[in-house]
C-alpha cells in the first residue's frame, strides 16, 4: 500500500495506549501499535484505489432489464469515531445500450469505497454514482444496511440496531413502480 505511514500510526497507537493509562511494555500490548497499523493498512487501503477502475471492462450484452446483487458484506470505518460498522449492500442497476459490468465488480465497487474513513450515506451515494457514470446505466439503485459499533458500544448503546440508506439514479428516481420493483426483490429471501 502506498502513502501509509506505518512507524506513524505505531506511534500514535503507543500514545493512546500511554494516554488511557496502560502499560505499553507489558507483554501484551508489546505488538499492537505493530498490528494496528497493519490493520489500518488494510482497512483504510480504499484510499488509495478507485472504485472506477473495475468498470473499465465492460461486456456488450442484449440485456436491458435491471441487475441485482444483494448481500453484498461490508466493513468501514465511521470517520467520526474510528470505530467499524458493517452490514451488507444491495446494488441494482439498468444497463443502457447492452453495458454490463461483471458481477464481482459491484461487491468491488462497494469494498473499495467502504473501506477508507467513511459515512454510510457517502457510501450509498458512491457506489450509485459511480455505477451511473462507468456504465452510462438507466438508472442505479443502492441500498445498504448496517449496524455502527459507535451506537452499539458507546453514545445510545442500543446493539442490532440497524441504519437503512438508500439512493436512486437515473430511471429509478424518476419511475416510482420500477423503484418498488427493485425494492421488492431485495426484499425476497
């Protein structure tokens, strides 16, 4: 990964462990500044990618009807706590002119935006704009679900509650029918 600092975050990770009043030579904690920054690595490695990029392979297909991949897990990062969140989004979108993109692009697209400091409604909005503009799409709908651990562990202290986003573009927030369509097949089990 380029442009990660790791001796920095190492560095920082001692600071709070110093600041909370823990020993950061006990046997322990002797590594964690060490795996924290791997794992902010890892986690926040969105910055440095564009989602963009996976939708520049595209197939030519006699396909016009939407396309729907549900489920798609995810993890972030709450910019405001540095604490995770997670869930799962559902991506739908209407080819124009036989545009497809493969599959695995769309959980692509959601991975790479997600995992950099991140806001849910921003990832909504991303994954959707991005759709739109790659594949020149009808329309795009996206809509995540997710459980924030700074409601769950801190503030409100309320685990399983779930936050709901939505977005549509193009044909989907013009045409209200074709919006419930989408909605009632992410909906099936």
């Amino acid at each position: 990964m380029t442009n990660v600092d790791l001796k920095k975050i190492e560095e920082a990770v001692k600071m709070i462990l110093e600041a909370v009043g823990e020993d950061v030579d006990r046997e322990g904690l002797l590594d964690t500044p060490k795996r924290v920054a791997k794992m902010y690595q890892e986690m926040f490695s969105g910055l440095h990618e564009d989602a963009k990029d996976y939708f520049k392979t595209v197939f030519h297909e006699d396909h016009e009807e939407f396309v729907l991949v549900k489920d798609i897990p995810f993890y972030s990062m709450c910019e405001h706590h540095l604490v995770p969140f997670y869930g799962k989004a559902h991506v739908a979108y209407i080819p124009q002119n036989g545009i497809v993109a493969g599959l695995s692009k769309l959980g692509r697209a959601v991975e790479t935006i997600a995992r950099r400091p991140q806001l849910q409604e921003r990832i909504t909005s991303s994954v959707a704009d991005t759709i739109m503009e790659m594949l020149g799409a009808k329309g795009a709908y996206v809509v995540i679900e997710a459980e924030h651990m700074c409601m769950t562990m801190r503030g409100l202290k309320k685990p399983g509650a779930k936050t709901v986003t939505a977005v549509a573009r193009g044909i989907y927030e013009e045409n209200e029918t074709m919006r419930k369509e989408v909605i009632s097949f992410i909906q099936m089990s």
